[in-house]
C-alpha cells in the first residue's frame, strides 16, 4: 500500500494492515489526520490483500483525544436547512464503518469525543484498563457529532448513552465494556498480542465469507444514515448559540488540545461550563 500519510503509519503483513495513530502532541483528530483518513479508506476499499485492518496509536497515553475545537468552530454558525445527505465527518467515518475489510480498534489510552466516535465506526473495539473514553461535547454547548448519540444508543441503549452524553465524565475501560462501547478490557500486557492474534486468524480465514459475514451482522442493525441526519440537525442548531465562542474560548485558555490539559479534562469543563 503505497500512501504518503502525515499523521498515521501503515504496515501491511499476512493481510494485516495495522495503522499507527502518531500525530504529537495529542493525536488531535484535525485536518491533516481526517485527509489522512480520506486518503486510507480509499486506498482499503480497493484493496482485496488486505482482509482486517488494525488501528492503534504510537502514544502511550491518547488513542485520539478528540476533534480539533478550531476545525468546529469554523463550521457554518447560522441556521440551517433540514439536513439530507451525511456531511463531511459522518460520511467519513460512515465509508470507513462499511469497510469490507473488518476493523479493529486498538486502544490503549484516551480516547474522548470525536476519537470515541471513530473507534465506534470500526467494527471491534479492544482496549487497555488503563483506557479512558468519555463524549464531552454538551460540557461545551454543542452535542457529539460524529455519530456518537447514534452508535452508543444501540451499543449501550438509550439511558446509557444519555449518561455518557450528558454527564461527559470520563470512563474506564471496565465500565466501557459491561455498556457495551467497547468489545472488552483487558490487562495492558494482554491487549496487543490478544488483538493481533485475533487479526491474525481472521485474516486467515476465507475473504469472501469474511466480508458476508460483516454484510449479513450490518443488515440486522438496519441503516444508520436517518439517525445520523438527526443529529446533523440537532448538531447544526447547537452551532448557532451566540455564546458558543466564549466557551470554547474558556475551554482553550484552560488546556484544552494541550497535553498537560487533556490528562485533566474534568478541570477544564468545569472552568468552560462556568
């Protein structure tokens, strides 16, 4: 696979292709990293050597911490039409949940916001105990975006991912597992060798039933794309409060997208919620 990417790293082997996440300080989800992701998924949806792709991160400590805040506020900020087709980011991540190769998630450290809302379109999620995962967006006046009322709505179901969504607290890995975010928890030194064994045996395995076994999984869901235009609405209407800048200004003036602020997200809400 003959990419030039800025902000991931790929290595193909036995039909593993095992994307690294490295994009210091923080593995921002900014532009440079969703061209990235443009970039892959284009390159994986033709390419038929490739049957599991594995998604893990260079840093120890975050997965991806979540959307660029400069990237949300430079998103249209008046009122707008009734959404009808899927915007950049959740047609994004919808291309890369229907993938035909499968997908894992890797993760070992934060992963909040939109970094939860990608690793909730790859179809296995494994993590660390020492992960983190939290969706803090309504903390600071918007909703998540990127899919994430949808696909923790029926991962987890609704009062589950009211809690997540509205509370915006971080959780542990343990805790992400019994509500079904992730697939399971398990101890740092098992988690890398766990999903690699498990990427390994499914490479190995016929592609053709592979793939109509993820077709035939997605069909019993039923399509995502009415519950994603829904929150494209809501998410549009959060955009036009006339305080949104003061927030977000609150927020990054506190440590928000810097590395020290990020380990101590709990802090910097409070200060952009007052």
């Amino acid at each position: 696979m003959d990419l030039e990417l800025t902000t991931l790293h790929v290595a193909v082997a036995s039909g593993v292709a095992t994307v690294t996440i490295d994009h210091a300080p923080i593995n921002l989800l900014d532009a440079a990293m969703m061209i990235d992701l443009v970039n892959l998924e284009a390159a994986l949806r033709v390419d038929e050597t490739v049957r599991v792709v594995v998604f893990r991160s260079a840093d120890a400590e975050f997965f991806i911490a979540h959307a660029d805040l400069e990237l949300i506020r430079a998103l249209p900020r008046t009122p707008q039409p009734e959404p009808t087709e899927l915007g950049f980011f959740h047609s994004l991540l919808e291309r890369i949940r229907t993938l035909p190769q499968l997908t894992i998630a890797e993760i070992d450290g934060i992963a909040r916001g939109g970094g939860s809302e990608f690793a909730l379109s790859l179809d296995l999620r494994f993590a660390s105990t020492r992960s983190t995962f939290a969706q803090p967006e309504v903390a600071l006046g918007i909703i998540p975006g990127g899919g994430g009322t949808q696909r923790l709505g029926r991962f987890a179901g609704r009062a589950r991912a009211l809690e997540i969504a509205l509370g915006c607290d971080d959780f542990d890995a343990v805790t992400a597992a019994q509500y079904g975010w992730i697939n399971r928890a398990l101890p740092d030194a098992e988690l890398r060798p766990f999903v690699d064994r498990l990427a390994a045996r499914v490479a190995s395995y016929p592609p053709h039933a592979v793939r109509a076994a993820k077709r035939a999984v997605d069909a019993a869901a039923g399509p995502f794309e009415p519950g994603l235009l829904a929150e494209q609405r809501e998410w549009n209407t959060t955009m036009t409060d006339p305080v949104l800048d003061t927030r977000f200004d609150a927020a990054l003036a506190a440590g928000l997208q810097t590395r020290a602020g990020e380990l101590d997200l709990g802090a910097i809400l409070g200060t952009a919620d007052a």
